[in-house]
C-alpha cells in the first residue's frame, strides 16, 4: 500500500482528473474521489459514524480516502475567538484535502466552517484566500452529498423503530442540510420518521457553550429532551455528533429510553449495538 | 421574585442563574415563547416576497451608511424648513442635558413619553426626574416596568416578562389611590383601566418624548410604529414635542420608508402593518386648529459614527425589531434582563459592547451558541451571529478573555497541527474513559468538565480512535 504525500491510506488515490470537479454523475468511467473528514468527535467518540460514512460513500460509487493528516476543523479555537491558531490548523486541512474532487464530513457543524469560515478567515491573505475558496466549493455534509452530488436516492437499509430527527444548527442554516436525511430515512425499511416540534431548535450544545455557560446550555438540551419524549419517538437522530453527544448525555441523565444514533449508523444499516451514551452489551 | 431590572453590577453568570429559577419570570416567558415566531412565519408566508424586500432593505440601509453625513445634513435642513429644530447629541449625556433643557425652558412639570429604546440608552427618564419632572411612560409595556421600578426586557414588548398576575397587582398598588379600588385581572379591563389612568397624563403633560423608527430625509418627517396609539397622543396633545433618535434612523425617502415597513411588522409582531403608522413633520402650522407648539429633534451619535467605518458596521442597519430575540433560544431562556443593559438578545450582545465598552460586556458575545436562527430571521440581513464571533476575535485581540482558557486552546491547537502526535497522544485517555465508562455507557463526572457533566451525563467514547480502527482495517486489506 502506497502513502501519498499527505499520508493518505488509500490505494486509489488518484488526483489527475481535475475536470470531475463538476461532474456530479457517478456514472463516471473514474470513481469520485472523495476525501473523508473524519470530524474530531467522530474519531475520538463515535468512530462507528465515520465507518458508516465510508459505507455510504463507497455504496455510491465514490473512492473514500481518509487522510491521516487531519484532526479537527479548528472550531475549539476559531468560537473561542483564536484566529491565529484556527487559521494554521485551517492550513493544514486545506493542505491534506486540497487533491480530492469532494471533501465529505459526517458534520453539518464541521463542514460549515470548512465551507464558510475558512474562506472568512483568508479573505485578506493572497496565497491561501484561493485554496480555501477551492475547498469550501468542494465540501458537504454527509446526507447533501448523498442526495444532491451522487443523487441517491434508496439506501439499502432498515431500522425498526420510531425516529425523530434533531437539525443541527450548522447543519440547517449554514449548510442547508434539512430535507436530504429525512428522504434517505424514508427509504429506510421498517423506519418510521415522526417530527417533533421545534426540530430547528438549538440544543444548547454551542461547543465550549455547553461547559462556559451549563445553566442556559443544560436548560435549552431539557427543553429539547422534554421535545423529544413528546414526539412519541423512540430513537433520535442527527447530523452532528456534538448536538447528539449533548442530547444523548441528557437523557442519559434523565433516564429517558430513547435511543440515540448518528443518522449515517442508521442509513448505512449499522444502527445495531448501542446507542451513543448506551453501555455495551454483556455478551 | 423579579430583580429590579437589567443590572450591571451582578455578573451575567449570577443574572442568568437567577432568571433560569425565576419560576415566575419563566412562566411569562415560556408564554411569550413560539407566539412571536408563529406570527411571524404565518406573515412570510402570505408574502412569498418577503425574501426579496429584505434585500431590498437591507440596500436601503447600507445605501444611507454609505451617505450618513449627506441624508442626515438634509434630513436636518427639511426639519429646520418644517419649522422644527434639530439637535446633535454626541454622547448620552449630551443627550440628556439638550432634552432637559428644552423641558426647563418650556417652564414644564410633567412629561408623557412614548415606547423608545434609545431614550433608555440615554437613561433620559432618570435624568429628567433628577431635574424635577415627572415623567410617565405611556406604552402599556413601559407603563407597566415603570410601575414596577424596572427596565424593559424586550425592545418592542417591553413587559414580556411579567405575569398577568403580576400586572393585576401592580396596577392596584397604584392605582388604588387614583380611585380604581377593584383588582382588573382580565387583559380588556387592565388595557381600559391603563386607558383612563394615561388619558390623564396626555391631557396634562407640558411635553411630550417619542422615539422614532425612522427619519425620512426628503420631507423632514419622523416616523413612529405602534399598535396603541399612545406615541400619537405622546407627540400631538402636549405643547412641546421631542422625537429622540439614533443618527441611523435617516432614511432617503418615502419609498424607501414603504419599503422598510414591509418588513418591520412582520418581522416584530407578524403584522402587516401596525395599528398606527405616523410621520411627524414639525410643529403646529399658523392654520393648523392644532399640534405642538415646538418641534425638536435630538440625533444621539454615542459610539454609532465609531461603527461605520468597521467590522460591525452591519449592525446600524438594525430597524429594532425584536425578530432576533425572539427567536433566540438564549433569550428565550434567560429573558432581556439578564443581558445586564438596555439593548437584550443577540442584537444587544452586538450592540452592549460597542455602546458600552468590550471590557464591560465579555459574556454577551460568549453566551451564545451561534446557530444562527437570529441571522436567518434578521430582515436587514444583519449577520449577527457573525458580528458575535467578531466580538469574539476582538476580546482575544484585547486579552478580555481569560488567560488560562486562552493558554489551553492554544496547546490544543499546537497539537491539532501535529496529527500523528495528537493521535499518539489520544490514546491512553480514549482507552482509559472507555474502561470506566463501558459498563454504564456514560460517564458522570469528567475532570475539568464539570460545566459538562453536572446535569448531563459524557457518552463513553469507543476505546480507539476511528484512525486507529481505519488503519488496522486497511491493513487487513
């Protein structure tokens, strides 16, 4: 197995069709080469959720590539008001993405501020304003890139259970990440989708949010919890694991049921197991 | 029990805390929750346009923060023309002596005052009645905080944070003595009792204040929105009239003015248009039967002509709505006075910095999870989640922010840049966690994470990172 210059895993990396950029068919003599950002909470946490990414992006036809070179997005840093620090961590992940045709996140948190607040950050720097711009048009999250790149439309999977689903902030309004999950969970086989109210909601996660502020933050993921139960459902589902970290963490605390799962575990068909903030099975 | 209004002097941690158990503040703000952002929504979407007249609105204002000297110079000669007289406040305090100048030379006693968030900025009413006057406040809203000794907590709906109970109560308190010696509890008999107390005042009052939603340059007029028509009996009925506003307020023309109110109800109240709409230009004409005897106008810069030129100019666009708050999930929780100042919600986190000091409003900016509903509903655009994350970079760049948090973020970033260090250096405490957690899943308490794990429990994470799972899989492979 070769590594790339980047430290890439995989054997197929392959950079010399530029023109694919817009080629949105997966019909394509040349597998799609879509570099997979793996989201610091993902890799440390969730890592399920990642492998579930992959699943999907492979099912669709694309070539996924992890780069090693990769972290986190720098959001920490960048809501804590350090742009110095965000903007060499920005670099970085500029640098290790910058050969792939889609860079794809199972984020609408992370892909936003790929998307839109790197391009922010080097508006006013010549050398790197170009290269973020290029990243930012490439990037999506997970159930858009899905939806609207590769045009799925079916996903080979089935869940039994109730399922409403949590829209992230980022996600929603930065990433326009609101119809594309809730089409691919209607293919989902045994799946029942039900809406709760205020779906659009903050959680009350807000990153360092949570910690700096926990009166307000555990008071807004109360009032989403209480949201939640009263939707009659028995899993939530997200597209981003802070939100669901921060959900499930409460009713964890709480006592509450309800199962919490990434949206991509359950489209990928690998929902089976514990859910986030579940203890592992005895056996 | 309430606090007495915004206070500076308590931290916001302590304001905010106290509002969270405030049962009775949080009953009057879980319903006042959801109506605003109903009506709202049910205004869009009889206005399929709606998208485009924010554009177009938020080109007005950007248009006249571009030409700012040249619209208020001749807003100030068509004043003048009108019969009228302008006035030009640098600071609050300016403010305040200009407007207690004109009431001494009017040899006046009692004062009505219409709703205006920027007479509250000015501390205008405190500064009156150290003077000597009195002074009343006829918005029902304002009515009512001032009865109870405090500060509005919303920029439009002043007393949302008061129970009906709470009203009942306080109108006997006061109005036992005028005669009213039943408790009104039902909303018509409060408004009427309100009514009577109030019509009182504008029959007497020597002069009257209002505020103004917008200034329009082309014909010198001042235009005022309400739904209770107390800012025109504020502004017609007394001898002496005083509009008070920020210079941002100017606008070119009477079009344009048509155009931003498309958008202002709505956005405020889900109205197509308020109840009363009224543009005041100048004083009582020689043939005029009646009208105010003067005319005045006092322009209040106060740190407004230091934005224009920077990063926050986005901010003076604001036509002070009240959508951002409303639709604040902070706000929501904590209620206006919490935020400590005159201006509450994401709009005042921008704006209390700025008008204050950076120094003076450290949490406002922190204290938001920037989802960006306020952005998503502004109808001039303004980016305020943006202008929150700015402020952010501003304290970094002052050294406002604390010292130990600054110093820990940055060795978290020295180490996201190393990724083969940072994904050696994760693995112990992965797989630690992940022992003492996997039996309950979660885990109850974390080091240095209390914020976190007080009233919410940290899923366990998995004992390896997805790039160690990933590279023993491709290796497989």
């Amino acid at each position: 197995m070769g590594k790339s210059r980047t430290g890439c895993y995989s054997l197929r990396h392959n950079n010399q069709n530029v023109s694919r950029m817009t080629d949105t068919k997966k019909t394509s003599e040349v597998p799609i080469q879509v570099g997979l950002f793996v989201t610091c909470l993902a890799d440390l946490v969730r890592p399920k959720v990642a492998f579930a990414a992959v699943r999907l992006l492979e099912q669709a036809g694309c070539t996924v590539t992890v780069p090693r070179a990769q972290t986190c997005c720098g959001q920490p840093a960048l809501n804590s008001g350090d742009q110095a620090s965000t903007e060499r961590i920005a670099q970085g992940v500029i640098r290790a993405f910058a050969d792939f045709d889609y860079v794809v996140a199972p984020s609408g948190s992370c892909t936003g501020t790929l998307r839109h607040k790197y391009p922010e950050l080097f508006r006013q720097d010549l050398k790197w304003a170009t290269q973020a711009r290029a990243l930012a048009d490439k990037t999506f999250e997970l159930t858009r890139f899905l939806v609207e790149v590769m045009k799925i439309e079916q996903v080979k999977a089935s869940y039994a259970g109730t399922c409403t689903y949590h829209d992230s902030c980022a996600g929603l309004r930065e990433m326009n990440v609101h119809e594309q999950p809730r089409r691919l969970l209607q293919g989902v086989t045994g799946l029942t989708l039900t809406e709760m109210v205020d779906a659009n909601v903050c959680c009350g996660f807000g990153g360092l949010f949570s910690v700096k502020y926990p009166d307000i933050s555990v008071r807004m993921v109360s009032d989403k919890c209480a949201n939640v139960a009263s939707s009659g459902a028995d899993t939530l589902l997200g597209g981003d694991l802070g939100c669901l970290l921060n959900i499930a963490g409460r009713l964890r605390r709480e006592d509450s049921p309800v199962k919490v799962l990434h949206v991509a575990e359950v489209l990928a068909g690998m929902a089976e197991g514990p859910g986030i903030g579940e203890p592992e099975s005895d056996s | 029990m309430s606090a007495a209004g915004a206070n500076p002097t308590i931290p916001f941690q302590d304001r905010a805390r106290r509002a969270l158990q405030d049962q009775t503040l949080q009953q009057a703000m879980n319903k006042a929750q959801g109506g605003f952002v109903d009506k709202r929504r049910e205004a869009m979407a009889q206005l399929p346009e709606f998208d485009d007249i924010r554009d177009a609105a938020r080109d007005i204002k950007d248009h006249v923060l571009s030409n700012l000297d040249s619209y208020l110079e001749l807003y100030e000669q068509k004043v003048q023309e009108n019969g009228g007289q302008v006035h030009w406040a640098r600071t609050t305090e300016e403010a305040c002596q200009i407007i207690t100048a004109i009431c001494r030379e009017a040899g006046a006693e009692l004062v009505a005052k219409g709703k205006s968030m920027v007479s509250e900025e000015m501390g205008l009413t405190g500064a009156l009645e150290t003077a000597g006057l009195k002074v009343v406040e006829t918005d029902l809203g304002e009515y009512i905080v001032q009865l109870a000794g405090e500060t509005p907590s919303h920029i439009i709906a002043p007393a949302v944070h008061k129970t009906r109970e709470q009203i009942t109560e306080l109108f006997h308190k006061h109005h036992a003595k005028l005669g009213y010696s039943e408790r009104v509890t039902q909303r018509e008999a409060i408004v009427n009792e309100a009514r009577n107390v109030l019509r009182e005042v504008f029959i007497t009052a020597d002069v009257g204040i209002t505020g103004a939603n917008f200034l329009v340059a082309e014909t010198g007029a001042n235009v005022i929105v309400t739904n209770e028509g107390n800012g025109d009996l504020t502004s017609c009925l007394p001898r002496v009239q005083i509009a008070v506003a920020g210079i941002e307020r100017v606008i070119p023309s009477l079009d344009d003015l048509s155009t931003l109110l498309r958008v202002l109800a709505r956005s405020a109240t889900g109205q197509e248009i308020t109840a009363y709409t009224t543009m005041y230009a100048g004083p009582r004409h020689k043939d005029d039967g009646e009208g105010p005897a003067e005319y005045h106008v006092v322009l209040l810069d106060n740190g407004r002509s230091a934005m224009l030129g920077g990063a926050y100019r986005p901010m003076l666009r604001c036509i002070r709505c009240g959508a951002c708050m409303n639709h604040c999930p902070v706000y929501l929780a904590i209620g206006g006075h919490a935020y400590g100042w005159v201006y509450p919600g994401p709009m005042g986190s921008v704006l209390t910095p700025l008008l204050t000091s950076f120094e003076q409003a450290v949490d406002l900016p922190n204290a938001c999870t920037l989802n960006g509903r306020c952005k998503a509903v502004c109808p001039v655009r303004i980016p305020l989640s943006d202008l929150l994350l700015e402020h952010r970079f501003e304290q970094h760049r002052r050294g406002l922010t604390s010292a130990v948090g600054r110093l820990l973020i940055r060795a978290w970033a020295w180490l996201a840049r190393r990724p083969r260090l940072y994904h050696s250096v994760m693995v112990i405490p992965l797989w630690l966690m992940h022992r003492l957690g996997r039996k309950a899943g979660a885990l109850r308490w974390l080091p240095l994470a209390g914020g976190w794990t007080g009233s919410r429990d940290f899923p366990v994470p998995a004992g390896q990172s997805f790039h160690a799972q990933w590279r023993a899989t491709q290796k497989r492979r």
